[in-house]
C-alpha cells in the first residue's frame, strides 16, 4: 500500500479537474478585471507565447509555443488599484499590462510537470515554493482531434492544461492518512510546523492601507493577514480568499478605512453607513476619480458566482470571512481537516487566552508527510 501510494503520477490527481483559462501575458489589467467578472473565475493562469508578431493578440493561439507564466486574480487586480497613484487615475491603471499583476517570484510559484511525474516530484516542487503546478490534461486522442478542429483560447501547444494546488495534493494525501501514522495523531506544536516568523498581522485600528504590502504577499504566500487588538488576540483576518470574492470598489475602501472597517466592509458586502465615510474620505484625499469608480454600476456578480454561493460584494451570495483557528496541541490530522473543510491553505495557532501564537500551512503539512515517504 505505502509503494502504491509513492508510485503515484500527478495525472492521478488531475482526473475531474477543469481545464484552466488564460489570458495572454500582452492583455491589460482591465482585460483581467473583465474576464475574472465574465467568467466567475478565482484565478486566471496568464501565458506567454513565443512569436512576437502575435503578442499583441488578447486571445493566446492554439498553434504557438506558450508557457504558463503566472496567475491573477481578484485581490491582485484590488491590490494594484489601491495603491495612491491609481486610486487618482484608475482609468489609466486599467490600462496597464496584466504582467504589473504578476510577482517576480511567479517563475517560481507556478511550474511545469508532465503528467507521468511522480507525486514525490510534485510535493518537492511545491516545498521549493510551487503554489501551482501546471499539468497538461491526458485524453483519447479522438478528443485531442477534436479540439485542435474548434482551438480554444484555453488550448496551448495543442493540449489543454490543468493545475494542481497545495490543497490537492494534502487531499489526496489525507485519504491515505493511515499509512503515516503516528505523525498524523501528533500534535503541530510537537512536529515542529506552527510557524511563528512569517505572520502577516495589523492592529485593527491601523489604516488598511498600512496592510497592502502584507495582503499582495499574503497572496503570494496564499495565507493572511492576522487583525489583531491591543493584546495581541485575533480579532479577526484581511483574507485573500474573501476578497477574491470582492469588486474592484473595495480598493477605495482598503485606501480609505481602518483594518478593523475593512473587515466589516467585506465581511457585509459594503455596508450603507461605511460606503459612506469611504465617499467621504476619497473626497477628502481629492480621489474624485475613485469616487466615481465607486458611484459606477459594475455589474457586481456574474451567474456562476452567485450558483455556487461566491457572489461579488453588495450581493447577497457573498462570501463572508471566517477566522479559523486550532491550537499547539491540535493534531496533524484535525487541522487538515479543519483547513480542507474551510477550503483555506492555512489555520491560525492561537494560544488557550487567545493571542496570535502562529499560523500552519499546507507546505508545513507537506513537509512531514515527504519526511514519511522518504521511508516508504
């Protein structure tokens, strides 16, 4: 059974998984705000391609060579609207290439695997820093015909691709939670995974704007951002995986409200009383052209958000924040569970009073169950 589980190949974890959409690395920030709205996407996987004659195209060619180069989403696209100067010209920061959305370190959080790889491959790439591993999807090749007959926007070098995440990759390994016993039963204090240097945390009367260097690495890092009171007790969290729920208007409020405003501006869905002192405050930085960004009808929600419960801001499907947390002494196993019921990369380790103790990721996870298959 333990060689069954090493002999696996990431095409085992890609059966059901959907076939990622793209946007070419020449589109715009707005074409990556329109897209993420039309399609109900949390992620857009961004591609390069190797003509340059063709790299002014939107749409990326079936027939060129192209690459997966990065991600986007709704908390880049907020986060880059929210800095200063695009607040006072967002039209002009629409405009800009979607590659200001993509971090340096994006060579490096999303990479390439064959499907034939095995899952010792992927679990190192992603203790290497992979957040992403892109896998090209394997079918009969009938349907491969078909395909390359009706090319898609999402088909590249004539496959299609999907992607494998952290949480994947602990699912799968969840189901197998047996064979590494005793580690699972073990508590996190004890395995030595509650990291307690790479906390992202805010006072929750700070400015949020104070907060947008930690939300963009927070992104990157696919955790959060801790709000914390005068004790040093989670009071509540800035989360990616919220604002991936959000429209583009809540960067006005990231710019304008306190850490703890902005989580009630998220977690409501924009609330009457604080849509109103964010007005007030953009007219009293002169971001008149913010102000009207907010004042625009922008369609919040498309169908799919609202189908599986995702709704953008101001609807009544949104997603609401919810801080998970465990203890030094919870198991292994628990905070798995906890995580993947919660859809979340991570669980904040809170002390028995309450205060910020750490936080425990799915790389941490990671790293003592290879420690096991090592043996295996």
């Amino acid at each position: 059974m333990a060689v069954s589980l090493v002999s696996h190949e990431v095409s085992d974890l890609c059966i059901g998984k959907p076939v990622l959409r793209s946007l070419s690395v020449s589109a715009t920030v707005g074409d990556a705000l329109s897209a993420l709205k039309r399609l109900g996407e949390s992620y857009l996987s961004v591609w390069s391609c190797d003509h340059g004659s063709l790299r002014s195209r939107k749409i990326v060619s079936a027939e060129e060579e192209c690459r997966c180069v990065g991600k986007v989403c709704m908390v880049d696209v907020i986060s880059f609207l929210a800095k200063e100067d695009n607040l006072s010209n967002p039209g002009a920061a629409l405009q800009s290439s979607v590659s200001v959305l993509i971090p340096k370190e994006a060579a490096a959080l999303v990479r390439h695997l064959e499907p034939h790889a095995s899952l010792l491959e992927a679990i190192d790439l992603i203790l290497e820093g992979a957040q992403n591993l892109v896998i090209p999807i394997q079918g009969p090749e009938s349907r491969r015909k078909k395909l390359l007959l009706k090319p898609s926007p999402n088909l590249h070098n004539k496959r299609e691709y999907c992607w494998l995440t952290q949480e994947d990759v602990i699912r799968f390994l969840l189901n197998s939670i047996g064979l590494f016993c005793p580690a699972p039963i073990q508590s996190i204090d004890s395995l030595n995974i509650v990291d307690t240097e790479s906390i992202f945390a805010v006072h929750h009367d700070d400015p949020a704007a104070s907060a947008l260097p930690m939300i963009f690495q927070s992104a990157i890092t696919q955790t959060s951002v801790a709000v914390v009171d005068s004790e040093n007790k989670i009071v509540g969290e800035i989360s990616p995986f919220t604002l991936n729920s959000c429209d583009e208007i809540v960067s006005a409020a990231m710019a304008t409200l306190t850490a703890g405003e902005l989580m009630a501006f998220m977690d409501c869905g924009g609330p009457e009383d604080l849509i109103q002192v964010v007005k007030e405050r953009l007219e009293h930085m002169n971001l008149s052209a913010a102000l009207e960004l907010m004042e625009e009808d922008s369609g919040i929600s498309s169908s799919s958000d609202e189908e599986f419960g995702l709704g953008r801001s101001g609807k009544s499907g949104v997603r609401r924040s919810e801080t998970i947390v465990c203890h030094p002494w919870s198991s292994l196993v628990a905070v798995m569970i906890q995580a993947l019921s919660h859809r979340l990369s991570y669980v904040w380790v809170i002390e028995e009073n309450g205060t910020l103790a750490g936080i425990v990721t799915f790389s941490g996870m990671m790293k003592v169950f290879r420690e096991r298959l090592k043996s295996m």
